[in-house]
C-alpha cells in the first residue's frame, strides 16, 4: 500500500515555528503598536501574555489594560517611552508576581473620563516596585465625577522595596494601598512614597490598609497628605510603619490625628494636634520613632520629671509642601507604651516629655489633672498616655520637636529603660515545636531560654513562682516560625525556683529553673 505525504507551506511552518517560540519564551513585548492587552495583535507572536511570562512594554509602544492580568514581572518601556494605562471605563484586577519597573520617559497611568463614570481598578505586588518613569499615577480626576484609581496591594513572602521619585499630583501618587505580607515579608522604602486625594464619604478614597507585614522607612517616610482622620485603618502590632509616617491635618484646625508607627520591638502609635487651620492640600506632619535615649548627656529637668524614656522617643516635624502655610502650631501630643518600656503597672507616675530638637531642656506635659494609671495587660497592645498641661510649639518647614515618656520626679515606679529581656530570632526556618532547659541553671541574676514554633503562632511566655503567682511576661506576640532565644534579668526577685511556660494557639509546655543568689 503506498502511503500519500503532505507537505505543509512554507508560511505556515514559519509561523509554528514563530509561536512555539514566543509561546515557550519568558518574556513578552508589545508589538509597536498602540493596543488592548487583550488584543493579540498587541504582543510580537501574537500570543497574549500570562501567569509565567515576563512582559515588556516597548518603547513608542501605548499598551491599555482592559482586562484582569496576571504575570510574572512588568517592565514599562525600555528607556526613552512607553505607557500602559488602565481601561478608562473597565475595573480590573493586575497580578504581578514578581517586580514592576517603569523605566526612564515611560508612564504608568490611570485615565480620566467622562463625568459620573468613575473607575475603580486593583493592582497586587508581590516584588519591588521602581518608577523612573515621567508618569506614575494612580489617581487621577474628580471625586464623584471623573475620578479614575488604582489601589495598590504588596503581598506575598518576599521583601518589597519600593523606590520613587519627586512627588507631584501626576507622578510618583498612590491613591490606597494595602499592606498584606505574609510570612517575615515587609516593604522596604527607598524613597518617600506619597498617597494624596480623598473626599468624605467616596469609595474611591486614598485609605491605607494595614493588614500584615511592616513598611521599613529607614530614612525616608510613608506619608498620606489627605487630612481625614480615617484615612488609615487596621493597623496591628504585626503591620505598621516602622520608621516614619507623614499626614496631613484637618483644614479647622485643633484637631489630633494619629501616627501608626513602632520599631523593631513592637507598635507604638502616637497622637498629635495642631491648632493651625490645615489651608491648603499638600502639607503634613511627619512623626519618626527613633530608638535610643531620649536624654542626651547634658539634659535638664523641670520641676515635673526627673528622666525621660531610654528605650525610645518621637520626633515631629513639619512640611509645608505646595501650600502657602509657611508654619504650623502643635499643643497635644499622646504617647504609647508596652512591655518593653519599662513602665510599671498600676501607677499613676507616668507622664509625657517635651524637648526641642537639641533634646536637652526637657519639660513635663502631663497628665496633671486627669492621672493615667498604668496598665500592662497580658496582650501586646499598647497604651495611650496624653499630655493635658498646655504647651505651644511652632514650626516652620522641616524643623522639628521631640517628646517622649517621662516620670514624675522623685520616685522610681518606672525606670523607661529597657528591660533585661530580649527576644533574638536565631533562624526563621521553620522548626519542631520545642521548649528547651534555661541557659545557665541555675543562674544568678540573667539567662536565657530557647524555644522553636513549626508556624505562625500568637505566643506568651511568662514566668511563675512556685505558688503559681504570675511575675512577668517576657513575650506576647505574633510570632514567624522558627527559632529564638529570650534572656531575662531576675535582679530584682529573690533565690528559689520559678517556672516559665510557653503558651502556643496549639500547646503548653512549663520547666523549671533556680535562680540562685
């Protein structure tokens, strides 16, 4: 039997050819074109990319985004140009699992359009985020008419750093942003980032969502120039601002505004009031926590207070933006403490400092009439503590104040230095649900105890005497899993054997230990 053959043209074999490659190939570039992202027509090959491709947008290139997407990493031109906006009439969802890069004369934009028509679009990060780029905005518009956003999330495990450049109403603007980290991941600035916008009651609105996972500011400051008091909501003692936080303040003036900040040990929000009309958007306060002495080796006393927190202290700072506001006039702040303060517990000699920049002449704020009694509850939710004697410190652009916690003079209820307890993770790889012997034992008056999570855990580990009379709780938090290690000073407890237990969502473990003097 004679078998018949085929032979296929020689266009068509080319064109296989063409789209296996650009099918299997990582990366995807637009075509020189001006195009949907749906469009096959858009992309070289023909072929629309997707969750494993790398995607380019080419200069000249103006690619328009008109449906949900999920890829692998986002670059936006290749030097000189390119865009790629969002759909002006169309919501969508883009996923990118890997970084965003828009580089040098390109833009990434949302649109304006015709009134009553807003357009609320989505975009999730899970690596870094870069512009250099003439055009980074993600809100552009009028709220309840033309208003266009795109709401950025940062997720997964991995670190993102985020890098921008100056901030204008058309470049370099987030509208809200959610924090939703998993595992030891966070977000890392490089640079300022700035959120702007808003108007009471629009769902469009610039709120920051805390959920999980720290923005590490370094130098630089996450700040949101809308003044509402509600622009920023679901913060926790595992997603805050470690660093700096910048924002605006209400146009009536004699009002506070919180600052959700901490440090490496923990969240420490802060309070605020101005007493100066806010006037024009684009001016804000700026509160950093800075870790370390408040006092410096020179400081002075009023007659209220003897000392000043050596674990940490606040700095606020004023910055006029484009607005003709030159200055600004603050009469309240409140400040916050944890475990790790070293405030005692149900005292009402607790009070708040107040210095200049030089941190050297230090005056007692309050409270004086309304006394605040000290709680340091099982949780690890801070507290608040406000200032009620009235103060008036005026700045002009980029100067600043400090304050921070202080005592009432002549007595001892709160040392404010850091208490001999540290907890040090050893390695973040996730381990056997284990609670190991103290380190020395018996020991006189420090050691150290070791333990291991398998998983994310809320955990407590607190110390017992044989009668089973709780004396201190040395961890109450959400904790990644892994190894770590505690020490406890017990200098100011007697000799005889105590317990210490960890306390997991899942198990209980207690040992002993002897303290011996």
């Amino acid at each position: 039997m004679k078998r018949s053959t085929y032979s296929f043209p020689a266009t068509l074999v080319g064109a296989l050819i063409l789209m296996s490659t650009v099918v299997s190939a990582q990366t995807i570039k637009s075509a020189g074109v001006i195009g949907l992202w749906s469009d096959p027509a858009t992309w070289l090959g023909g072929v629309v990319p997707g969750a494993n491709n790398d995607v380019v947008i080419a200069n000249g290139d103006t690619v328009t985004l008109n449906r949900d997407v999920t890829i692998k990493s986002l670059t936006v031109g290749e030097g000189t140009s390119g865009v790629l906006s969002f759909a002006r009439d169309t919501a969508v969802t883009v996923t990118v699992n890997g970084d965003v890069w828009v580089r040098s004369g390109a833009a990434f934009r949302v649109l304006t359009h015709a009134a009553r028509r807003e357009t609320f679009t989505k975009m999730r990060i899970s690596g870094n985020l870069k512009n250099e780029g003439v055009n980074f905005d993600m809100r552009a518009g009028s709220s309840g008419s033309t208003l266009a956003v795109c709401d950025v999330e940062f997720f997964g495990s991995t670190n993102s750093t985020v890098t921008m450049g100056t901030y204008s109403t058309t470049n370099n603007e987030f509208n809200a942003i959610t924090i939703n980290k998993s595992g030891t991941g966070k977000v890392i600035l490089a640079s300022d980032i700035f959120s702007a916008g808003g108007s009471t009651g629009n769902p469009g609105n610039p709120h920051w969502y805390f959920t999980r996972g720290v923005v590490e500011t370094g130098s630089f400051a996450m700040v949101h120039n809308w003044g509402n008091a509600a622009a920023i909501s679901a913060w926790s003692d595992s997603s805050y601002v470690l660093g700096a936080m910048g924002h605006g303040m209400s146009n009536g003036g004699g009002t506070s505004r919180t600052f959700h900040i901490g440090d490496a040990f923990g969240y420490r929000p802060v309070n605020v009031r101005s007493t100066t009309p806010g006037g024009a958007t684009g001016h804000y306060v700026r509160v950093a926590v800075v870790s370390g002495n408040a006092a410096t080796a020179t400081s002075t006393y009023d007659t209220k207070i003897d000392k000043v927190s050596e674990v940490r202290y606040y700095r606020v700072s004023y910055h006029q933006g484009t607005t003709s506001t030159t200055s600004m006039t603050f009469d309240r702040v409140t400040a916050s403490y944890g475990l790790d303060d070293g405030v005692g517990a149900n005292n009402q000699n607790l009070r708040v400092g107040l210095s200049d920049s030089t941190r050297i002449a230090w005056i007692g704020v309050g409270p004086d009439t309304a006394l605040h009694t000290t709680r340091l509850e099982k949780d690890s939710i801070p507290r608040l503590i406000q200032s009620d004697v009235s103060f008036t410190r005026t700045l002009n652009t980029n100067q600043y104040f400090v304050f921070a916690l202080a005592r009432v003079r002549g007595t001892t209820d709160n040392t404010l230095r850091k208490p001999a307890t540290t907890v040090e993770q050893l390695s973040n790889v996730p381990a056997t649900f284990a609670l190991e012997q103290n380190y020395p034992n018996p020991f006189n008056p420090t050691t150290n105890i070791a333990f291991s999570l398998p998983g994310s855990e809320k955990v407590t580990l607190k110390i017992f005497d044989l009668l089973g009379k709780e004396i201190a709780t040395l961890v109450d938090r959400q904790l990644e899993s892994g190894s770590y290690s505690v020490s406890w000073s017990a200098a100011g407890y007697p000799s005889g054997i105590y317990l210490y237990r960890l306390t997991t969502e899942r198990l209980v473990q207690t040992r002993k230990m002897v303290l011996m003097k």
